[in-house]
C-alpha cells in the first residue's frame, strides 16, 4: 500500500451556475485582450459577501474546488489519495481541539462537545478505511497548518469564542432542508465571535469543498446518477467549469473503475469501537467502504453530520450553536481558567511562540504521561488496520478495547490532574490550570505491524518509567502519585498486556 511521496499544492477554482457563468462573461471587459484570466474575470464578477458564503453555491462560486496546480501532473487517483490524507489531519486536529476545550469545561458544555470530538474520531476511523479501500496506507499525522482547515489550530480552553469558532466551521448549507431555523439569525454574530476568537477570517465551507472535491473524484463520470448518493450534488456545475482558454478543469476527472476495492477485512468496523462511542447515542459514525458506491455514500454522510454542506438533524452545528446560545445567558462561567497551547522542556520553536509554558515539575510529569498515552493511543489505531486478515475478531476488539483504555485511563485521567495544578511550581489557585499539550509525535510507520507492538511497548515502557518518577517530583501530593501509579497499572499489564497477546505471525 502506498502513499503520495510529496504533497500536491492546490489552487481554488471558482464553481458558478450556467446563468452566473454567462453572465460574468458577458458584463466582465478586461482592458485589453488577455490582460484578465477567466478566473480573474469571474472574481471581479462575483458580489463581495459579508463573511463566510452561507450557502454551497456561494461557497463554490467565492471559494471553488480544489485542483492542482500542476494538474497534467497527477491521476485523479493520485490526488484523490492526497486529498484524503489531508481529510484525515482535518478529522485529528478538530477532534484534538474539541476534547481540549471538553476537558477544560462545566457541564452541559464538556459532555457535548465530548461527544461530537468522539464523532470526529469516528470521522478519522472512517477516512482511514476510505484510505485502505483505496490502496492506500493508514495515516494518522497532523499537520497543524494544512490550507484546508477551517481555522488555525489552537489548543484553547472552552469559552463563546472558542464556541462560536467550532459553530461557523461545522455551517452547513443555509438552503439544506434540515437547516435549524432557530439559528438564522444568530449567523452573523457566531461569525463575528468566531473572526475574533481566531484572528483570522473562519473559513466556513473550507472543509466541505475538500469533501465536495473528493466526491467528485470518486463519481463514475461528469453525468448524474440516477440515486446521486448526495442529494443535489452539483454535477453539471463541475463538469462544465472552464479555464480562461476554454477548456473544461474537472470534465472526465475521476478515479478508474478498480480503484476503490474491498478491504474490509482490515477496515474499522463501528460495531468494535462501541467502547469509545458510549453514551452518543449511536451517533458515531465508522463506514466500511467496500467499492465506489459506498465510498460515495460514506462521504456523504460524514460531511453532512459535520463539515460539510448537508445537514443532518442534530448535527455538529446544531450542537455547537445550542451551546453557544447557552453561554450566552450563562451566570457561571463554563471552564475554568486554563492556558492555551501549552508545551515543556524542548518543544518545538513554534510551541514556544504561540503557547503557554508548563514549568511545575509534577505537572511536566503528567504531560509527560499524556503526551505518551496519545501517542500509544495512535500507534494502537493504527495497529489495528495492520493485523492480519486471519486475525479472529476477539483479537481485533482487544486492540481496539486497548485503545480505548488509552483514552479513558490515560488521557481522561492525566487532564483530571493537569487541570488541578498550576503551570508554574510557585502558582496559586489564581493560576491559570494546565491542559495536555497532544504533543505531535514521532511519524507512525504504518507499513508494519510487528513494528508497530515493538514502539507501543516501548512507548509503554516510557510512561511507566515516568509514572514512577512522580513522587520524587517537588510539589507532588498523596492523591497525585496514586493517580500516576493508576495510569501506570492501566497501560501495564493493562494495555501493553493486550497488545501482547496478539500473535502476527
């Protein structure tokens, strides 16, 4: 199974309707003959919103779809392959900066967005087994600057801001028949909130043209299906979008007829992840892909629960905005004080810059033990892709039980201790508290499984090292050195004793 060697750089190209397009084309006159491009042409014609598009077609026509730069370059095969890896770090880090926020909030504001960071996990479970079915490797990297992210990646404590941030990057399309109507006339504030809270312009939509462009990619060809998996797909817009020379950009660009095959042998399969789902009410969404019909269809369905143009009732917008609402009117505050990208010891030059630093020595050692539950916890996800076709399922719901002994013993448990303690040794209850830092760890080969258990377990090996080293620490309580011994004994014999039993040979 293989993966792109270098990534594409991509430029976006404006999406109008038939009428839109003549139209630009007969108002537009450029000074002089080819002085303007189609692209530039359109962009003068097109009216200046307010904000983020609201709706799929303002997105497509102000934003467009994704197409390489050197398009004659690569296959639709290839680009399809890349678009999904960048998917796959857009699911990671929305999930990571979800849970954040959850961990350092009240009720009812931690419980939900919990829940909707566990759905983005069942979102990365699911480009994962888009991957595999495409012939590619597994991939769980992040790469916190990726140009389709809805906004700059921050780790911040939950506040409206931080609210109004995950409400306009989960918009979906203001025309969608599901669209809650009780939130119409509050968009124009979530916006504003959310520029604020992210110094940046929010790129409503950015994510759902990712999405929008890797359907395409996996449609047959440029004419409608008679079920379009996704209702009102666009498909003549596309297929008839020229260049400034007359010739049609995304006509006939789609993956071959074998592309996507059956690899459900080795897919996530939702019914083994329930653990990490309970009590969503069902609402973790883990599709098998087995041709391309229900790669369509998975895309569908993960883009409309979040991200993309359709909505679901109930979806991430929805709940992101309820809570919003909430905290509106709230008389007690909905976190507690917590820094924002917290690092120690040798992090990177960019964490240093942007974030805020833990010094206390007993809370270096629990971000230390979190940052090590993150990274068994990745390594575990992607050892269970890697197990062997004959591996018998009891196998298959021990690893996947391992990982999510990661996240409840480790992860859950080391953010119960950071956010008791101050960054610094000499802070006061005054002191802002402390979060995990989600570390980016070491890249996770994915091309073998026996390499894979032997870096678990020695990843494993390390925290438990770590662990042990807590009651030397200065500062440390009763109370903390048995939490860390507890998180020890989870992750051994607990984890590693799972990860253990399974025989790849």
């Amino acid at each position: 199974m293989r993966q792109p060697r270098s990534r594409m750089q991509y430029r976006w190209i404006p999406v109008l309707r038939s009428d839109d397009r003549a139209s630009a084309l007969q108002e537009t006159r450029p000074k002089a003959a080819g002085s303007a491009s189609l692209h530039d042409m359109l962009q003068l014609r097109l009216p200046r919103l307010q904000g983020a598009p609201l709706s799929m077609d303002e997105a497509l026509a102000t934003i467009g779809l994704p197409h390489p730069i050197d398009a004659p370059q690569w296959t639709p095969e290839a680009e399809l392959a890349d678009l999904l890896l960048r998917a796959a770090e857009i699911e990671h880090s929305l999930l990571l900066q979800y849970l954040y926020a959850a961990y350092t909030a009240s009720d009812p504001y931690r419980g939900a967005a919990t829940t909707i960071a566990v759905e983005e996990m069942g979102h990365l479970l699911t480009v994962q087994n888009l991957l595999l079915a495409c012939g590619q490797r597994v991939y769980l990297g992040r790469d916190d600057a990726n140009q389709f992210q809805p906004f700059p990646f921050q780790l911040e404590p939950m506040s409206r801001g931080t609210l109004a941030k995950f409400t306009a990057a989960e918009m979906p399309d203001v025309n969608s028949p599901n669209f809650p109507d009780q939130f119409r006339g509050d968009l124009e504030s979530i916006r504003g909130e959310a520029n604020a809270a992210a110094k940046a312009d929010v790129a409503a939509h950015r994510v759902g043209l990712l999405y929008a462009k890797i359907y395409w990619l996996l449609r047959p060809d440029d004419a409608r299906m008679d079920n379009e998996p996704w209702p009102g797909f666009p498909v003549e817009q596309i297929a008839t979008t020229r260049d400034a020379n007359g010739h049609l950009i995304f006509a006939g660009r789609h993956v071959s007829t074998n592309f996507v095959s059956d690899q459900s042998a080795n897919e996530a399969v939702k019914s083994r992840w329930h653990g990490v789902g309970s009590g969503t009410g069902g609402s973790v969404i883990v599709d098998q892909v087995t041709d391309r019909l229900s790669a369509l269809k998975t895309i569908t369905e993960i883009s409309a629960q979040g991200e993309g143009f359709a909505a679901t009732p109930n979806g991430h917008f929805e709940r992101f905005a309820e809570l919003w609402k909430q905290a509106q009117v709230a008389s007690d505050p909905i976190a507690q004080p917590t820094i924002s990208n917290p690092w120690y010891g040798s992090a990177n030059v960019q964490s240093k810059s942007k974030g805020s630093e833990i010094s206390n020595p007993v809370a270096v050692k629990f971000a230390q033990l979190a940052d090590a539950a993150y990274e068994t916890c990745l390594l575990i996800i992607a050892f269970s892709f890697l197990l062997p076709a004959t591996a018998p399922e009891t196998d298959r719901q021990r690893v996947v039980g391992a990982a999510v002994k990661c996240m409840t013993d480790g992860l859950k448990s080391c953010s119960v201790a950071l956010s008791a303690l101050p960054r610094t040794q000499n802070g006061d209850d005054a002191d802002d508290r402390c979060g995990i830092p989600f570390s980016i760890p070491s890249p996770i080969d994915t091309t073998s499984a026996d390499a894979l258990q032997f870096r678990i377990r020695a990843v494993i090996a390390s925290l438990v090292a770590t662990a042990a080293t807590i009651d030397a620490a200065s500062g440390a309580s009763l109370g903390q050195i048995n939490r860390a011994k507890a998180i020890s004994k989870a992750f051994n014999p607990g984890v590693l004793g799972a990860i253990n039993t399974i025989a790849l040979a």
